[in-house]
C-alpha cells in the first residue's frame, strides 16, 4: 500500500488521488481474491445453509483485520474513512464466493 498522504496542514490530511485509488484497488483485489478462495474451501468443506455465509463474513473480517495490520493501524495515512477498510467490497465478494462455493461443493459432493 503506497502512503496516501502528501503532507499534513494542521489537522487535515492531505490525500493524493493516485495513491488512495490504489490502495482501494488492492482492498477490491484482495477481497475478491478472497471470495474465491473461500468460496472453493466452503464448498469443499461441505458448508451448506448459513453455514457458508457465516463462513464468508469470518473470512471477510479476518481480511479486514489484516488490512488493519497491514496499515500499521494508521488508517487515514492510506484511506479517507474506516469504512474503506472495514466494508469497502464485502458485499461485491459475496456474489463470486457463492459461485465458487456451489461449484466447488457440486464438484466434490455431487459429482
């Protein structure tokens, strides 16, 4: 993640476009990436139901954690608000997890 602050001018950041559109990028890949790995791993499993979903959303808080980590906890260094981090493309991963979730169980429990 590249630094999204240029300088600081009394108490309001200054972000840069380029850097904060980056790191956005990387949050919708890392989740994305993710979603589809989780997807497989739950279907392998054989998670049915609620189940799965409850599965997700642990996956996608465990990611957020990371990113969290990965800022050294600094969110307005990289992000504009928290909520870039915390919920920033959980629900654009949901549609790819179930795909690969119903995939990946009617291949190994099925088939």
């Amino acid at each position: 993640m590249a630094a999204a602050g240029g300088g600081s001018s009394g108490d309001v950041p200054i972000l840069q476009a380029e850097n904060l559109t980056s790191n956005v990028k990387s949050i919708y890949y890392s989740r994305t990436f993710l979603s589809i790995i989780g997807g497989v791993v739950a279907g392998i499993w054989g998670f049915t139901g609620l189940m799965g979903f409850v599965f997700y959303f642990l996956i996608m808080m465990v990611a957020s954690l990371g990113l969290l980590a990965k800022s050294k906890f600094s969110v307005h260094s990289y992000f504009d608000s928290w909520s870039r981090i915390l919920i920033e493309g959980v629900f654009g991963g949901l549609m790819s997890f179930v795909l690969f979730w119903t995939f990946a169980y009617d291949i190994v429990h099925i088939f």
